[in-house]
C-alpha cells in the first residue's frame, strides 16, 4: 500500500505534529506500507527557515523506511494574518507542484490539519494520483483561530467553513486526535465517518529511563530542589503567563524551580514580564534536540501542562503529557474536559488546576512538594496508564487495520 502523509511541519523541526507524523510515518512502513512525505523547508517554531535547507525549491531525502519530498514555504517573523496566509498558501501552491512532478501514484493520502488550506493540495493529489483521501484533524480549523480571536474577518471564516466541509465530503474517513475532536465533526457532518486517531508515546523510541543528573547539574541544582518544568511551544494558546504569575507567589520559596523551554512567537513577551517581576526562580531555555528531552524531564519532580481558559480547549489533549508521564512524573494539568477526565480522574496521574489560574497551579505544587508519597504515586500512575492506553505502536496497528479495510 503505498501512503502519502501530507503535513507542512515535519523534523528536523520539533513538535507535537511533527513528533506525532514521524512515529506513525515509521510505524506504518514498520507494518509494510510504502511511506512517503511531502512537506514544507523546516522553519518552525523561530519561522526562520533551518540552515541546511535554505535558499532551496525542492529537496528529497531518505530517512530509514520513509521517503521525505520538501518543498519551498514563505516565513516571516509575523503574526498578522496576510503574513500567516502567506505563509500558509506558498507551501500550498510549492507541495501541488513537487506533488503533481515528483510523487509517485499513491493509494492513500493523509493530510494532516491545521493548516486547513493544505486541503486544497490534498484534494488536488487525490483526484491526480487516484488516491483515497483521510483528512486528520489534531486542532479544529477555523473553529479555533476564531474562538481565539485570531482571526475576526468574516469573509475568509466563511470560505475557511465552506473548505472544511468540502474537504470532509471528499475524504473517506475524517480522524480527529482527540474524542472531542471527532465528536465535534461528528455532530455537525453527521455523514461523515470518523475515527479517533488518538496520540500517545513511543516506548522503544522514547528512553524512559533516563538520567536527569546531568541536567541538574547543569542547572546547579541541589538535591533539594523541586523542579518544574514547561517544555513546548511558547503561544498563545498555552496562557503561560499563568507560570509567571505562579513563580512570583512562590518566589520565597528558594529552592522550587521553574523551568520554561521552547521558543515561539510569545516568549520574548514572556521574557520582559518575567524580568520585570525580577523572578530568580524562573529559567527560560531555548528549544532543545529531541534528545536531550528525556534527560530533561528526569530531572523534574512535576511537569506542567497548562492551556488559556476556553471551551474550545475541553476536547484537546495536550501531546507534551504523555512523555513525563510514561517516565513516572506527575502533571499538573490546566486543561478541563477530555485531557481532566482521561489523565486527572481516570488515569490519577496528577493534580488538576483551572486554567489561568496562577493561585490554584501554585497551590498544587505545594501539594506535591509537601507530599512527595502522593507525588510518587501519582507519577506511578500515569506511567501505567499510558502504557495500557497510549502505546503508539499499538495505535499504528490498529490505524493500519482501518487502512487496510479503506483500502479495498
């Protein structure tokens, strides 16, 4: 069966979708398919196209069982909307192009969304390589940009509302990474078939059992210490000032320590309030090698894993929570509905706060530092929990055998 995935984010970039993509690209070949990519010049979260890759068209490249086509994207460092559209239609217009020349006939074409503009690539290679189309969504556009206010034009929401029901008409199955996600699609394309493409963890890829000496030691932390730690994204979505405000009530106590690590479009904002605070207790790092991840999560004593306060937010599941879970280490979740449900009453992998709200985060990681048995406890927890329920080799298999019954 030969599988195209279609997506404009991809490594060497890191990222839940990128992260996500890759396993089950692997995962998928693993199982016999013929995999292929076709995505964009690596650039995010700085949109600064990566050093390797610049001032290029078109680059083809070999990595183990998966064949990975790029094609040229327009950045700037800009979040206006003729920038971010920009930004999204050049890698439109640069993956029909390298699609229609360079890609072999495919069965299967799984476009992943957002951008939903790279639907227009996916249905124009559907109808040119005959292939079957599933469209999977890991964040609802446009419902999301505009709840968040991202973007208020109501002529490009409209024809942003007609493309997704096109798209969904046109494909043969619609998965969502979430239950919400596809409840969502459900309830309004009551037509459509659906399934729950759920995300999880690589545990032969993954090393659980790292170190997190090194890191502390780095850090010149003391065996004391309780550290916390945010690693992803610096947007808007991620309502990180909550951290901020969390770190300046704790700021008496010396030796609780926060750790914020990423980049993104929010995180120079971040930075000036933090140091107008005059925070000593709070760490910004840059993005770090997918390597040294796990190495960094050993060293924490909780995690956290927070989202602005918006109901579009009670059907996600943030993807940074399952690696500290899998290495035995409790959350702290500020993300109601299903991620509450899944991993805060179900799973008992840690401690809930609403979100946005500094008081309550700081309050529970008291909790935690005050009761290192129930911290242990819960991290043990999640660590089972996700086993049995977010294995992505498991996943991939049973997404392969959905395959397999589209495909005839």
């Amino acid at each position: 069966m030969n599988i195209l995935i279609l997506t404009q984010y991809f490594p060497p970039e890191t990222g839940a979708p990128q992260n996500r993509l890759y396993s089950l690209a692997v995962n998928l070949a693993n199982n016999g398919c013929s995999v292929d990519i076709l995505t964009a010049m690596p650039n995010y979260p700085k949109m600064k196209i990566f050093q390797n890759y610049k001032n290029r068209f078109y680059i083809r490249e070999e990595d183990g069982p998966i064949t990975i086509y790029r094609s040229w994207i327009y950045v700037m460092k800009s979040n206006n909307v003729v920038a971010r559209l920009l930004n999204y239609f050049s890698f439109v217009f640069s993956s029909i192009l390298i699609g229609i020349v360079k890609l072999k006939k495919q069965d299967i074409i799984i476009c992943e969304s957002p951008p939903l503009f790279l639907g227009l690539t996916a249905l124009t290679l559907k109808e040119i390589k005959r292939a079957k189309l599933i469209f999977n969504v890991s964040d609802l556009w446009p419902e999301s940009v505009e709840k968040l206010g991202i973007v208020n034009n109501k002529i490009l929401l409209k024809a942003a509302y007609l493309l997704e029901g096109l798209i969904y008409k046109k494909s043969i199955l619609v998965s969502g990474q979430t239950q919400g996600i596809v409840k969502s699609i459900k309830d309004r394309f009551p037509h459509v078939k659906t399934y729950w493409l759920r995300n999880g963890i690589d545990f032969e890829q993954f090393n659980i059992n790292s170190d997190g000496s090194a890191f502390r030691a780095d850090m010149n932390l003391s065996g004391s210490d309780f550290v916390l730690v945010y690693a992803g994204v610096f947007g808007y979505a991620q309502g990180l000032k909550t951290i901020i405000r969390a770190s300046e009530i704790l700021r008496t106590q010396n030796n609780t320590k926060f750790f914020l690590i990423g980049d993104g479009p929010e995180k120079d904002k971040l930075i000036i309030l933090a140091n107008e605070k005059g925070l000593q207790n709070l760490v910004f790092l840059p993005n770090k090698p997918r390597k040294e991840i796990p190495g960094i999560i050993a060293a924490c004593d909780a995690y956290i894993v927070p989202l602005k306060k918006n109901d579009l937010f009670k059907g996600a599941i943030p993807s940074k929570l399952f690696e500290p879970l899998a290495m035995g280490k409790p959350i702290l979740l500020g993300v109601d509905g299903e991620a509450r449900d899944q991993f805060i009453e179900k799973g008992k992998c840690g401690l809930y706060f609403e979100p946005e709200n500094s008081t309550e985060l700081a309050h529970c990681i008291n909790v935690l530092y005050n009761d290192k048995a129930l911290a242990k406890e819960l991290g043990e927890n999640g660590k089972h929990y996700v086993k049995q329920n977010f294995d992505r080799q498991v996943i991939a298999k049973e997404f392969y055998n959905e395959l397999i019954k589209l495909a005839h």
